[in-house]
C-alpha cells in the first residue's frame, strides 16, 4: 500500500470516528427541550404574572378596606 492510500484509510477511520461522535451528541440534542416548549411556558409564565398582578392589587385593595373598616370600629367604640 502507498502513501496516499494509507493517507486516505487513516482519514476514513478518523471520519468514522467522528461520525459516530457526532452522531452520540445529535442522540443527545434530541431529548433536549425544543424552542416551542420554552416559548409555550413563556406564555404561561406570562399568564401566572398577569393573574398575580391582578392577586396583588385586589389584597391592597383589601388591606386598604381593612384599614379603613379597623378605624372606624376603633372611632366607635371610643365614643
């Protein structure tokens, strides 16, 4: 076998090699989340925040309330 010949077979073997490595890491990459579920739970994490804000404000609004219906009460048993 010449030079070249044994040249080419060794860069076969090596392409092999990293064929099949690459071929491990794309089996890999395959159970990895997709883009479509990051934005999916996106959406929802957008939604819960929304829904939160919402939460937030109707407590203070009733802390408020709490507040004002505790000074009263306090006004008429003072008098």
């Amino acid at each position: 076998m010449d030079e070249v010949t044994q040249a080419i077979n060794h860069f076969s073997v090596l392409m092999e090699d990293q064929n099949a490595k690459l071929n491990a890491v794309l089996e890999q990459l395959g159970d990895l989340p997709k883009i479509q579920d990051f934005r999916r739970l996106e959406g929802k994490v957008d939604s819960i925040d929304q829904r939160l804000g919402t939460v937030e404000a109707a407590v203070k609004a009733t802390n408020r309330d709490l507040t004002a219906l505790d000074q009263r009460v306090t006004g008429l048993e003072a008098a």
